[in-house]
C-alpha cells in the first residue's frame, strides 16, 4: 500500500512539473497552459482610488469571472466575463466579454527546466466609451489582441516576456474626420514578469500548500501617440492542495518612465497615479472532459 501511494504521489509531482508553481504569474499568463481536458475557474477583483472632475476622491472596482478550458495540451480558450463600476456613476454594472485562445507550439523540455513559446489572440466586446489612453484587453475597450509569450524556468525560478499588439475596434475609429484624435487605437503591451518558488523547500505530499513570489514590470506604449507607461507589480501567491491558487497582487506605476492620461489619476494633470490592489482565487479541475 505504501509503495502504490508513493508511487500515485511521485506521478502527481511529475504532473506539476508540467505547470511549475512558480511559473502561474498573477497579472499576465505564461507559455503553458491548464492541461488538456481540464478545467479553472477564477475570479478575480481589482480596486483602485480616482478623482473626478469635482475632486472628489473614490474607489472603483472590476471584478471578472473567467474559466480555461484545455482542449488539448497545446491549445487552451478562455471566456472572460467582466462587471465594473470604473465608467459609471459608482454603480456596478456588466462591462465585457471576451474570448482568450492560446496556443503552446514550442517547448524544450528538460529535468528541472524547460523553454515554452505560445501565440494568444483575445477579442472582447466592451459597453465603456474611450477615455483614457491606457489601452488593455482588460474590458476598458472594445479591442483585439494578437500577441506572444516567451517563459523559461529554470529549478525554482520562471522568467517570462509577453508583447502583444492592442487594436482598439470603436466605432470613432472609423469616423470620417481629419482633425486631432482624443484617444489613441493602437498600442504595444508587454511585461517582464518573474516568480520563485519559496516554500516547500521539498515535496513530501500534495496536500503541502506552495508559497511562490512574484514581481512583474508591465507596460504599454501607444503606436499612434505620444503616451507610454511602465507599472511594476509585487505580488504573493498561495497554492493549496495543488489545485487552488490563490493571488494577492499591488501594482504601482513607475512614474519616471510614464506618460499618459490613465484612469488612476488622482488628480488629473498631476501625474500621480494611484496604485491597485489584485485578489484572485483559482480552481482547476483535472480530467473535467472526456478524450
């Protein structure tokens, strides 16, 4: 009995390995993917203070529902729905939906590291009116991302880089006007993100709950206008049961290396942007869906 439980536990780790800890980054996704024929739900929340035109000083909140459906090893599609009260009167209300598809057509793997490249692509459908230059695939516009994921993990520590092109799809794109745009439509978005797997020092069961640490640099810049910025992101994530993730993340943009008129202003024309905090909570379950 003993020999079958190792041996059930040690197929388990190898069955991690295959999505390491530390390579599950909170604000952007890595080359892997959930694995084939399985299933994560996730909800996550962001909240950050604004003023506005009155000077009146307030928190607003985005709160998303999403699910990763593997539907081979290579290939993954995400749903993403959004509610938000950061375009209205303080009143939450649905904001987007979008789909994610990524697929995974490199990986080197080897024992105790590995090299993954994937290319994603994401439409979402969005009820907000343009009004900031900060362009994401977030829900803050109706836009399409095409983009690639380079992640490299190596023991305990994952690097990866992100670039995607942000195409803005609103109908004042394509009115007919010579003058000065207000807002920008196109937009180069990427991030450097890196996560070390603290706690266990060594596996002795899967019921052992991972401590990994993360820090991300995520930035845009605009292809039609001057305006750029660059956030860096701390950010703490607990694994239980080697199947919920949970993720605490603060992000806070790099003010030396901004320029651009975001939602985050707390006073606007100051340049000093509010940070946001993240809290996510992830749940996968394998085997959901027949061969």
């Amino acid at each position: 009995m003993r020999v079958k439980k190792r041996i059930a536990f040690f197929c388990l780790i190898l069955a991690i390995g295959q999505l390491p800890a530390q390579e599950l980054y909170v604000y952007s996704d890595p080359a892997s993917n959930v694995p084939a024929r399985s299933l994560s739900v996730k909800y996550a929340g962001k909240a950050l203070r604004t003023t506005d035109a009155f000077l009146h000083s307030h928190t607003m909140s985005r709160h998303m529902l999403e699910s990763s459906i593997g539907i081979r090893k290579q290939w993954m599609v995400r749903p993403v729905l959004t509610i938000s009260d950061m375009y209205t009167d303080r009143k939450q209300k649905f904001e987007s939906f979008g789909i994610y598809s990524k697929f995974r057509f490199l990986s080197l793997d080897e024992v105790h590291k590995h090299f993954r490249a994937a290319a994603f692509i994401k439409a979402v459908y969005s009820t907000n009116d343009l009004k900031y230059d900060e362009l994401t695939g977030e829900g803050d516009q109706s836009a399409a991302q095409v983009g690639l994921i380079l992640t490299q993990l190596v023991g305990k520590l994952a690097v990866s880089t992100t670039l995607a092109l942000n195409e803005v799809l609103d109908e004042e794109r394509w009115l007919k006007y010579s003058g000065p745009r207000n807002f920008g439509y196109s937009s180069l978005n990427y991030s450097i993100s890196a996560g070390y797997l603290l706690f266990p020092r060594s596996y002795t069961s899967y019921q052992q709950t991972n401590v990994n640490l993360y820090v991300e640099l995520i930035g845009s810049r605009a292809l039609d206008r001057k305006a750029y910025f660059v956030d860096l992101a701390p950010a703490l994530q607990l694994i239980v049961s080697s199947n919920t993730k949970i993720n605490v993340g603060y992000r806070f943009q790099l003010d030396r290396f901004s320029k651009a008129y975001r939602m985050s202003y707390l006073k606007q024309g100051s340049g000093v942007v509010s940070p946001s905090i993240l809290f996510s909570v992830e749940r996968t379950f394998l085997n959901t869906f027949r061969k």
